[in-house]
C-alpha cells in the first residue's frame, strides 16, 4: 500500500493563477481530509469528505474548492491564488464505522508559494 | 473555540532522559487522543493514541491521559538525538464530524547528543 499520496511536491502560482492539488489513498478510508499549514501555527482544516460525493467545510475554507467522485480522490481546488494562500497543504484520511478510532494519516504535503 | 494547548518549547533534554511533553483540551466530551510526531519539513505520523484513562505504553512511548483534568501526556523513554522533532497532540471534535480531529501547535523537542 502507498497509504496517502499528494502531488505536486512543490508549486509556486502567481497571483490570480489556479491550480488543483491532488490527493489519492489506496487504505479504503471512507473519510479524507485537506489541512494547511503555516509556521508555528498547527495544522487547521480546510475541507472534509464523509464519503463519495459528501463534502463539507472545515475552519478555513474560503478561497478554496474540493469534490469527492471516488473513494480513493479527494482534490482541492484553488481559485485565484492569493499570497495568503502560501502553505504547506497536508491530505489526510482516516477509515470511520464500527470500533474506528477516528486514526488519521497523513499525505507527504505540497509546499505551495504565491507570488 | 475548542483548543488543544501545548508548550510550544523547545524543549531540550539529553540523550538518554526522559523527555514529557504536555497537552490540555477544552472540549470534555472529547473521546479520542492522538500524538503525532512530525520531523522538520515532513508530515504528521501517528505514533500513540489513547482513549482511556490511565498510561498506554509502546515501546519507549508511553501515552498518559486524564479526562478530569482534561490533560494528555507524552513520555519517551531513553530519548535519542533521532527523536528531535515537533510533537503534536490532537484530540476529536465532536461539535462538527466524528472524524474530525483539533491539534495543538506542537512541542519542538531536541535531544542533545
């Protein structure tokens, strides 16, 4: 199993310019989850999937778009980068139902720089 | 605001010692604890989680939780210059999805050879 994979690695966008950042899981997880990162900040959440076709908005979710076709894709969508937008995007997902414990694990992260 | 707090440090501790990183919670009706580990410019990885009261052990980890006082501990044993990273403590959200997860700033640890 590969677990939690992201691509890019690294991107630096313009501002104004829009990119998808993509995130696959090969685990069966039913949940995935997109969070950012900046320095000395912690990790805060931008969007949650439940499940295909079921997502919904975490702490910080504007200036950003996701959708859930399939179980193991979970891509965000950013629309007119900003230099706010400049982080370290971490893709998570986690297996939710009977006796889970609500275990998440964590993609290698896309280093993503707005200029 | 829910919150999960920690020492931001570092916290520096000789190879060899015991090092103790701690966490307190907000939200009392959270039921679930996670410790991840995360070296500079990598991810999160999950290395202990808890869901009782009382001490889980793993190796050199050992994971201490206090739901009274709303305090989650992290011990590591014998500490070695390779468990110098950030520490994060995480604890369940269950004002919004059951999966969601609230994490602390994290602790730096050094360990000094």
């Amino acid at each position: 199993n590969a677990g939690v994979t992201q691509t890019p690695k690294f991107r630096i966008l313009k501002i104004g310019q829009s990119m998808t950042l993509q995130c696959t899981q090969d685990m069966n997880h039913n949940y995935m989850y997109w969070y950012r990162q900046d320095p000395g900040m912690g990790l805060k959440l931008i969007y949650y999937s439940v499940g295909a076709g079921i997502t919904d908005k975490g702490e910080v979710p504007n200036g950003y778009n996701v959708s859930r076709s399939t179980t193991e894709d979970f891509p965000l969508r950013l629309e007119l980068a900003a230099p706010s937008q400049t982080s370290v995007y971490f893709c998570a997902s986690s297996y939710q139902g009977q006796g889970a414990r609500n275990e998440q694990f964590f993609g290698p992260g896309t280093r993503l720089t707005v200029l | 605001q829910k919150e999960v707090e920690q020492n931001s440090g570092p916290l520096s501790v000789p190879e060899g010692a015991i090092a103790s990183l701690n966490c307190t919670y907000s939200d009392r009706v959270s039921q679930s604890f996670f410790w991840y580990r995360q070296y500079s410019g990598k991810s999160p990885e999950l290395i202990m989680s808890i869901y009782s009261n009382g001490d889980k052990e793993d190796g050199r980890f050992t994971a201490q939780l206090n739901k009274a006082s709303q305090y989650v501990s992290l011990l590591i044993r014998d500490s070695q210059p390779s468990d110098s990273a950030t520490y994060l403590c995480a604890v369940t959200d269950y004002g919004g999805s059951q999966g969601n997860l609230i994490f602390g700033k994290g602790t730096k640890l050094s360990v000094k050879p």
